[in-house]
C-alpha cells in the first residue's frame, strides 16, 4: 500500500514514495528558489555594502593609498561594515572589506592596504605602520545619514534619523 503526501510547494496530493517532496521539478525548484530568495533578502543590503566599500578603497588605493576619513565618506564609504579585522604586533588595528583594508596612521590620515595571504602557512599580515595616539574611534566617523538599511539592528543609529 503506497502512502499519499502532499507537496511541500504546491500542496498537491501525490501518491509515491513515502520520502517523496515534491510532487515535480519545478515545485522541487520553487521551492529552494523562495527559500533562497528569503534568506539572500536579510543579507543582500549588507553584502552590497562591503562591495562597495571594497570598490572605493581600492580606487582610493590605486594614487597614493593614503587618504582621509572625510574623503572616503565622501565617496559613500560606511566605517560601520568590514569583513574582519587584524591586530598587528604594534598594536595597529586594520579593518577589511574582503581583501582590501585600511589604518588609522595619524589623526584623521587613513592608509589602504591589500591583506596578503599565504596559503601553505594561513597567516596573514599587513604591512606595518607607527601607531598613532590620536586615531579616532568608530563613535567619531558614524553619521546619521550612514545608517545601515531599514530592518537592519544597529546600536549606533538613531531609528528616527532614517
């Protein structure tokens, strides 16, 4: 005697398999594409987000590879995304997006470096810099109008600045 299921998309009765799903390919793929559009919806503004900020410090880093932290706000460079950050010996803390990262080196002066990586031995480094005693801290470059998207939770965003 054969067990009757219902579709997990469709709702549709079928008769098979008793470990059977989807009552066909397309109801198979509809229904991984909504869950797959589901989750890409909570992460696609911030995944954006880091692109972009990428894309302006490698343009910024493609001149001299110093800059400021009011140029690159300028630019639409948002300090509060970054994929990882690195402590160096000398006490430097360098912020990625992806493989392309930045330092506070004097006051507002901001160096662009690329993360270099050796496979064979998964450290990492950056070239290292002086420390400075006057880096601002990431209270100091939030903006209101840098808030993360709508339904995004941020500690440092007034809700009724959006």
């Amino acid at each position: 005697m054969r067990i009757t299921n219902r579709c997990r998309e469709c709702g549709k009765e079928m008769q098979g398999r008793t470990d059977k799903k989807y009552c066909s390919d397309n109801c198979r793929s509809e229904y991984h594409n909504k869950k797959y559009r589901d989750q890409k919806s909570i992460f696609s503004p911030i995944d954006n987000k880091l692109h972009e900020n990428r894309a302006i410090l490698v343009k910024v880093s493609s001149g001299r590879g110093i800059t400021t932290a009011k140029s690159l706000l300028d630019m639409g460079f948002d300090f509060r995304y970054h994929t990882h950050t690195y402590l160096s010996e000398s006490g430097l803390l360098y912020k990625y997006c992806y493989d392309t990262g930045y330092v506070f080196i004097t006051g507002n002066s901001i160096h662009i470096t690329k993360l270099t990586y050796d496979p064979l031995s998964s450290t990492t480094s950056s070239e290292e810099l002086r420390p400075s005693s006057s880096m601002p801290t990431d209270a100091d470059l939030y903006k209101t109008d840098n808030c993360p998207p709508k339904g995004v939770a941020s500690s440092k965003c007034n809700d009724n600045a959006r």
